[in-house]
C-alpha cells in the first residue's frame, strides 16, 4: 500500500517525517478525514473546503490546489485498490531548527481502516463528560490530548467519546457532533464547535421531517431529553444511550433517531450512486 508525502507517492513503511517537525514537537498540524467507497467519496468538496478552511485559520498553505489535490486523492485510491476506506490529509507545521516556528508544512496523504460502528448501534452507546472547551473549534487540529488522557477511563467504563462542556453549555464529543430530541425538535449547539460534515447533511435530511433548532444547548437539557446521539463521518448517526454513568431516557435508541439513521442512510447511498 502507498501514501503521499510532500510530493512524493511512497511505500506506507517507508513514509517519514524529520524529529524537528512542529507538529510532532509542538502539537502544531491540521487534518482532515473522509470515505471513499468503491472510488466515490460523498460531500467530498465539504471536506476540502473545511481542510482548506482549517489551513488558512492557522496560516498553513496547503501545497496544491483543489484540482491537484483531488488528482493525486484519486491515483492513491486506484492504486491501494481498496473497496471501502478512509483518507486522512495531514498538513504539519513543516520542519524547524528551533523545534518552534513553524516553516514551509508538510503534506501527507493516507489510506486507513475505516472502523466498523455496526456492533454498537443497537444497544447505544456511553459518552463520559469533560470539562473542555477546544481552543479554535472551528479549526480541525491535531491536538487531542485531553481526550486521549483520559482513553483509560473511557475504556474501563465502555465509553466510545468524551462530551465536551463548560459552564453549563454543551459543546462536541471528542470526535462527533451531539444532537438532542426533545418534545419532537432536534436540537443541536450552534457554536463552540467544529462544524461536521455529517452534522450538515444530517441536518438537511431532518429539516424535512421535523422541527431543528441550532442554538446554545445547557447540559441540563442532555439528561432531561427524550433521544441522543451523535454523527462523525464514520459513525453517521450513532444513539447515545449514557452520559456520565446516567442513563438517557429508556437507556434504549429512540424511534425518531432510528428513523432519522435509516432516512440518512439512504441519502448517503444516493451520494454514492451519483458519482
């Protein structure tokens, strides 16, 4: 299997990065992450919209535009030859003398499993809340250090993700957007967070079924709602059942979430056949 590196296409074993990195020494990278199945990669332009978005807030220049970019996306997957599979783009802050500034970045370009969520689906799953707000939520960083802190605590409880809040106001979980049902009306904070690719098209989806309010959402309203759950690019709509050891609701999905998954499904795989 290869991956990209700078401007080369490499053998994945041999692909390396110089120690003076900053994103290895300072924590200092974006990335961005999306599916390919069978070649077609639905909201693709989302995705390069948010990379590139993420690269100008941290002043970061990707090396190659859109066009170039998309090229060199589409020979990796041709070559790895893989049916279903995730693309990460990761732009570092480019090798330093001083371990510090940032210079001219580093570019890379990798195929990874994409994890299978299906087992978790019908039970639901666990989110542990954290006291954090990230800094820059709108920028897809790197830097994930208090959540992968406290990756012991999440796995003796069976939690998958932390819940990001503070002062009362819910924000993210560690890797998804969160959505609340309450009285019908989905619900879902407005600010504060990394605007998810899914969380966008899961909204379009629901806006012809039901009322969506995008607003400020206090934890209070977590542990009083009738349904919860969450959407990353690989999770799609995953029920949340428990926060913080208490139990949602019935502790089971909800109707509306279920419905909404197989609604969301079905779009998704119409983004697939379009290509």
């Amino acid at each position: 299997m290869i991956c990209f590196i700078n401007n080369s296409f490499v053998p994945y074993r041999d692909a390396t990065l110089h120690i003076s990195d900053v994103g290895l020494q300072r924590g200092f990278g974006i990335f961005d992450y999306f599916i390919s199945v069978n070649g077609a990669i639905p909201f693709f332009d989302d995705y390069l919209n948010r990379f590139y978005l993420s690269a100008e807030k941290l002043n970061l220049k990707v090396p190659f535009d859109r066009g170039d970019l998309k090229k060199k996306i589409y020979h990796l997957l041709n070559e790895n030859k893989l049916a279903i599979t995730g693309i990460k783009l990761l732009l570092t802050g480019g090798f330093a003398d001083d371990l510090y500034t940032p210079t001219d970045p580093n570019f890379l370009i990798i195929n990874i499993p994409v994890p299978n969520y299906s087992d978790t689906y019908s039970d639901g799953i666990k989110l542990l809340l954290l006291d954090y707000v990230r800094y820059l939520p709108e920028v897809k960083t790197t830097f994930y250090l208090p959540a992968l802190s406290l990756l012991p605590e999440l796995m003796r409880i069976g939690a998958l993700e932390t819940l990001y809040h503070h002062k009362g106001i819910v924000y993210e979980a560690t890797r998804a957007n969160i959505f609340i049902i309450k009285n019908g009306v989905l619900i879902t904070p407005s600010e504060g967070i990394l605007k998810g690719i899914t969380r966008k098209h899961v909204l379009k989806v629901a806006r012809l079924q039901m009322k969506v309010e995008e607003r400020i959402v206090k934890l209070d309203e977590i542990f009083d709602s009738d349904e919860i759950f969450i959407t990353g690019t690989s999770k799609h709509i995953l029920p949340v059942v428990n926060i913080d050891g208490k139990i949602i609701a019935n502790g089971r999905p909800g109707t509306i979430t279920n419905k909404l998954a197989q609604d969301f499904k079905a779009y998704y795989q119409d983004q697939i056949d379009k290509k």
